[in-house]
C-alpha cells in the first residue's frame, strides 16, 4: 500500500462525485419528457408545406436556420426556392413562427427536454403564450 | 516538478488561501455583472472602455519587462541574472493571464469569445494582439519549463530552447508595440494618435516591470531565503532608474507637442487630465499624485547613493509601480475618451463590482505567481 | 504541325471570333457591370434649414426607433440611438464661429451612422462583425458581435450604441418586424437595409414631413442626391479623418 493510499482515494471519490454531479443532479431534479413537438396550429393560405421535408427540418433545422441567418444577414439574400419551386423570405419571425406561431409547443417542448438553450429568442420575438392568454415576451 | 508547490509551511497555505478567497469574491462580482451586462460599472456611451483595459494596457506592459532580465542573461550571459531570469519569465506568464482575463471581464459577449477565431480579421490590431499575447503565453510556458526542468537535472537545457529564448525576445516587444497600435491607429481619438505612443509604452513597461521584479526579490529573500543577489537588484535598479528617465522624458515631449501646436483636440485631453474639463476633474489629483511619485523616484533612483540602500530602492520602486499604473492605466485610457469624439465631457470612475472583479483578478494572479515561485525555489532547493 | 491541322485550328478561331457578337448579344441582356445599377452607393443628404425650420419635429427620430424596437434607456449615459438631434457644436466643432447664423448655430443636427466609405469601425473589429457592403451599407451581425466595444472606440462620429443592459426591459411595445438586440452587443444605424429590399425608402426618409431628407444612388447621376450634391455646397462630419462619410449635410 502507498504510502498515501487513504488520501488518493479521498481525492479520486471527490473527483468522481463531481464529474458525475450532473447526473445526479438530473436524477433528483427529474428531466422534461420528450414529447413530440405540436407542428401548427393555424393554416396560412399558400403555405401549406415547409420549405423542407419533416425528416430534413427535425434533425437540420438547426442548420437551416444559421444558414438562412448568414445569407441574410452577410449577403443581403433574402428569397428562398425551395427544390419544389416555392417563394419564401427567409425569415425565422415572418417565415417559421408565421405556421408554427405557437413557440412553446413547438420549439421548448423539446429544447427543454434535450436542455438545449438556443440564443434566438434573446434577439428575435418568439411568439410564447402566457396565462391570459396573450402572447409575450419571455 | 509541479508537486512542489504542495510542500508548504501554514504560512505559505494561509497567504494562497487569502489569495483564493479575494480571487472568490471577484469571481461572485463577475457572476453578479454577467447577469446583468456590463451596466454594473462604471462604463458609459462616451468612456467605452475603463478600468478592465487600463490594467489590461499596465500588465502588458509587466509581462514584456521579462525581457529585461531574459535578454541580458540568454543573450549577453550576464550572470548575475542567474536566479532572477525564471522569476521573470514565471512572472510574465502569470501577467499574460491576468491580461486574458482582463479582456475576457471587458467583453459584452464572453461566450463568443471563439468568433475572434473563427473569422480571424487581419485588418484589426485585437487580432494582432490576441495572436502576440498567446504566443508570448505559450512561448514563455515552455522555455520556463524546459530550463528549469534541464536545471533539475543538472543539464544545460536541451539544443531547441535557444532559438526560442531568442524569438521570446523581439517577442515580448511585440505584445506591447500591438498593444500600442490598439490606440494609436485610431483617428477618431487624438489623445492616443501618437506615433511615440508604442516607445512610451515600452519604457513604462521597462521601468515597471522590474521594479515590481525588484520588490518581489526583496519579498523573497525576506519570506522564502531565496537571495537572487545584490548585484542583480541593483542592475534592475539602473535599468529602472533609465527606463524611468526616459518614459518622463516621453511624456514631456507629448505634452509640449499638444501645448505648442495648440490644436484643441490634443491639448483638451491633457487639460482634462492636469487641470479637469468644465469643471470635471476626477483624474487630476491621481494624475498629479502620479507626476510628483515619477519626480521623487527619479531622484531616489539616478543617485547613485540612495538606489544603492535597498530599503530606498524598494520605496522607490513601489512608487515607480504606482506612478505608471495610475499613468499608463487609468490616464491613458480614460482620458481618450474625455472629450468624446463629440466633444463632450463625461466623466468615468470605477463602480464597486468593477474593482472587486479587477482585485479578484489580481488575486488570481498573484495566487500564480507563489505557486510558480515556490516550484522555482523548490527546484532550486534541491540541487544544493 | 502538318498543314491539315493548321487550317482546322484556323477555321475554329475564325469560328470563335464569328460567334463572340453573338454571345455579347446574351450578354447585353443582363446589366452591364459599369452601368449604375449594379454601381449602387447608397448615400444621404440632409438640409439642415428645412430640419430647423420644423422645429421640435422628431417623427424620423421616432420612426426609426419604432421600426427597429430600440429601446428607450433610462440613464442618458446608456442611451441607445441610432439617429437623434445634436447641437451645431458637437457635431461639427471644426467648423464653428461666433458670427454664424443664430438659426444655424442654436437649430440642432440631426446626425446618424456616416456610413463611411472608408469606415474606422469596420477595420479595428476583430470579429468582421461589422462590414461594409458593396452598395455602401457599413452592416452589422449582431449574431456575430462579442461586445468589445473597439468600434464604439474607433468611430469618430459617436455612431454606435452598446447595449449595457437587457434592452427588452426598455421596450414598451416590442414587435415582431424587426429583432431587439441582446445585451453585451452594439448597435446602430443600418440605412434600412431590411426596408430597401422591399424598394421601401429608409424608415427616417419616409416619415421626415419637411422633405429635409434625402435618400438616393451615388452610382447614378440624375439622381436626387447626385441631383442635390451638385446644386448646392455640402458640408461632411470631420471629412479631415478621410473616413468619407455619406451623410451630407446642406447649411
């Protein structure tokens, strides 16, 4: 036995306390269940399809967005074809939250779930639900 | 080799843990201004940028000194400077990081802190700057090591060290020229566009950093019996006492290039700074504080017979110290943006989350500084 | 090369040069890269006696501050403006004298982004946060912007705002048009670029009731403002720093 056995095996029960701290934490504090997200909730006349398939948007969307974001932003492109030869803006107020205008169904339910923080909404005004009733500002 | 900063007396564990606990408290005042963004100081449309960069701009400057001691030991093998080389280069180190952490506390955005490089701007000095200040980090982390590890040893240090010491050099110029062109690249702030600005800065930097060199080898020799010896003291005391003379002798020249020429918008800047603006003067009794401290030093320092005594010599190098934080900190870069670029006059002071995260910061680095100082002692320890 | 060969290769290049008219042909049907259109450089004049003449009119003040959700700060050293009223002396103090006109001398500026040719804030960002397009528009991401503040700092017209605080707080009616901006970023006039790809004229130009803003193409000369820069002496915010702003200013 080392000579300082006892304290290496102090410091290495810390270190595993700690590295696994998140774990616990999530055990105790339970996690949000992963639901499906609710895709909308009102028809808008022309828009009857997104700009891309549901497969393509569920795991990319992330993707779109940014690149949407640079080409607007950087290059001063603002229309958007679709493969299919559909008009849009690209826009994440005007395009995305005009079908899918219920943000707490549809982008926190799994944000939430999957504790992703995306800093959108920092900036761009989501459309959230209150209590009354009212949509408003985080 | 880094475990022997773990042999301490109560003494030595007593003096980390009050560094760690102010260290604590800077890091609770940050997590209080990252809540609440950058509102929490002093800072304001006109004075953008306060007391974060000032220190920022000082510790540069400590952290290029290291060059005063590497450069005659390396290069000209003057070897008195034998046992103050590392603690120059352990110093620089700890300096560097209290830079990084100083800009990281300035930032609106720390998180995005990655952007400066993914998208690498050359046409911008913060580049420059971030590139220089790395390097120099990196630079001195592995020189540090490699010699005292060969040292260790009982080995001369290894064939590749070299030509790194000799890059170490012109380098540690470089982080405190880039530094300079931060400001004086900018038409927008007459009180900075100065082309003397980068010389200015090196000799503050060079009179600066080994005064505090000189007092933390006083320190030692007192708390640790580490002795790095008389004649490296009072060589560090001339390179002072130069460095000193001629920083002094700078900022007369920038003074009378903005009094003779009379042009409102460079002399209005050091009105503001001597004598106050509309009635404004909050800078004016540390700039005069500031002023008398240089005269008195270079009194104690040019003669021969008191830089000679250590007790007067360590007094006047916590006053060349304190002379060129508030200078070069506080005057240089509050007073760019009085007047501002639209003439107006606001005025800016530190707020108290401000100073507790700058001391926290301070604290940190200190707390380096005796770790990095005890491994040295330690190696050095035991070779006798 | 036998002789075969040399009279095909001929015969090609007398080809290529028989069908060169016909591609210029083509070619002619897009915009000619000289011709002022694809020349766009967006540009202001402003005639500071029809702004005074107004009196206490804010409305492009407002209405730019309404369309961009910028927030109405508390403390005036937190200010966020994208365009407001200054005094004749601050905004140009290298041009003042005690005998200028009363109206002139007390009436105030009306100053914004200079949109500079040449623009300080665009070279010291380290992040290419700011940039200057091909029609003129110094832009902003503020995705990208970490908050330094080095523009704020190398802009000599005091343009940028930082964002001290949350500015959401500061809003009354924030609304879905246009993004607020988070805290820790900085801020400022973006000529509408948002409204000009719509063909809508800049949100101050359009609500200004005196006519006293002019908005137009520097690239094409029967333009309003070329119209205007050529009738009347203009005057430039400190033209000395070579910044060559885009704001033009009639006195």
């Amino acid at each position: 036995m080392p000579p300082d056995f006892r304290k290496i095996v102090f410091g290495l029960v810390i270190f595993l306390i700690l590295v696994t701290l998140p774990l616990w934490t999530n055990l105790l504090r339970g996690t949000a269940p992963l639901e499906d997200p609710e895709i909308s909730t009102r028809d808008v006349p022309g828009k009857d399809r997104c700009v891309r398939e549901a497969e393509y948007m569920k795991a990319n969307h992330m993707d779109l967005l940014n690149e949407w974001r640079e080409t607007v932003v950087r290059d001063g492109e603002r229309g958007f074809v679709t493969v299919d030869g559909r008009h849009f803006d690209r826009s994440l107020d005007r395009t995305c939250m005009d079908c899918h205008n219920k943000q707490e169904v549809f982008c926190d339910r799994c944000h939430n779930a999957l504790a992703v923080s995306p800093y959108c909404w920092d900036c761009h005004i989501g459309a959230r639900e209150t209590k009354d009733g009212s949509t408003a500002l985080r | 080799m880094l475990e022997k900063a773990l042999y301490g007396d109560r003494k030595y564990w007593t003096w980390l843990a009050a560094l760690g606990a102010v260290g604590l408290m800077g890091v609770l005042f940050y997590f209080y201004q990252f809540a609440n963004g950058l509102t929490v100081t002093g800072l304001s449309r006109d004075v953008t940028w306060g007391f974060y960069i000032a220190q920022f701009t000082f510790l540069v400057g400590v952290a290029a000194s290291a060059v005063m001691v590497v450069l005659p030991y390396y290069l000209h093998h003057y070897k008195a400077f034998g046992k103050m080389a590392i603690l120059g280069e352990f110093l620089a180190i700890s300096a560097v990081l209290m830079c990084m952490l100083f800009i990281f506390a300035d930032m609106g955005q720390p998180f995005r802190i990655m952007n400066m490089f993914l998208h690498p701007t050359l046409h911008s000095m913060m580049f420059w700057d971030t590139i220089a200040l790395s390097g120099y980090l990196v630079l001195n982390v592995v020189i540090s090591r490699a010699t005292l590890s060969a040292e260790r040893k009982g080995l001369p240090p290894a064939g590749w060290v070299k030509p790194l010491i000799y890059l170490s050099i012109p380098w540690a110029v470089s982080i405190h020229t880039v530094t300079a062109f931060l400001y004086a690249g900018l038409a927008a702030r007459p009180f900075w566009m100065t082309a003397i600005l980068a010389p200015r800065f090196l000799a503050s930097a060079f009179a600066s950093g080994p005064s505090l060199l000189i007092l933390l080898a006083l320190i030692l020799r007192r708390v640790a019996n580490y002795d790095v010896g008389k004649e490296a003291i009072q060589k560090l005391a001339v390179i002072v006492a130069y460095a000193m003379s001629v920083n002094v002798f700078f900022v007369l020249m920038e003074i009378f290039t903005a009094a003779y020429s009379n042009i409102p918008e460079h002399l209005l800047h050091f009105e503001y700074l001597f004598f106050g603006l509309e009635g404004k003067s909050a800078l004016v009794p540390w700039m005069w504080t500031s002023e008398i401290l240089a005269v008195l030093t270079l009194i104690l320092l040019i003669n021969p017979k008191t830089r000679a005594k250590e007790g007067l010599l360590g007094l006047a190098c916590a006053m060349v110290f304190v002379a060129i934080w508030i200078d070069k900190g506080m005057g240089m870069v509050v007073t760019g943006f009085v007047p501002s670029t639209m003439g107006l006059v606001n005025e800016y002071f530190p707020t108290l989350p401000e100073i507790g995260i700058t001391l926290g910061i301070y604290a940190l680095g200190a707390l380096l500084v005796s770790l990095l100082y005890k491994i040295a002692l330690g190696v050095r320890r035991s070779l006798v | 090369m036998d002789r075969r060969l040399f009279v095909k290769l001929t015969g090609l290049g007398a080809l290529g040069l028989a069908a060169r008219p016909a591609l210029d042909l083509f070619a002619a049907a897009e915009i000619p890269a000289h011709s002022p259109l694809a020349q766009r450089r967006w540009a202001m004049v402003m005639d500071l006696r029809k702004c005074q003449e107004a009196g206490d009119c804010e409305v492009c003040i407002a209405a730019c501050h309404q369309a961009h959700n910028v927030p109405k700060m508390d403390r005036p050293d937190e200010e966020i403006k994208w365009v407001w009223k200054e005094s004749f002396h601050h905004t140009f103090h290298d041009q003042e004298h005690p005998y200028l006109d009363e109206q002139l001398r007390h009436g105030p500026v009306l100053v914004t982004c200079n949109h500079c040719e040449n623009p300080p804030c665009v070279r010291v960002c380290p992040t290419q946060a700011t940039w200057k397009r091909d029609d003129g528009i110094v832009m902003m991401d503020w995705h990208r912007c970490i908050g330094c503040r080095y523009c704020i700092v190398g802009c000599p017209y005091g343009s940028r705002s930082f964002n001290w605080q949350d500015p959401r707080k500061h809003l009354a009616e924030p609304h879905k048009d246009f993004p607020t901006r988070t805290k820790g970023v900085v801020e400022k006039c973006t000529l509408c670029e948002e409204r000009l790809t719509r063909n809508q004229l800049p949100a101050c130009v359009e609500a200004c009731p005196a006519g006293a803003l002019v908005f137009g193409d520097l690239g094409d000369p029967d333009s309003p403002v070329r119209e205007l820069l050529k009738s009347r002496y203009t005057l430039r915010r400190k033209p000395n720093l070579g910044t060559q702003p885009q704001v033009y200013y009639i006195v």
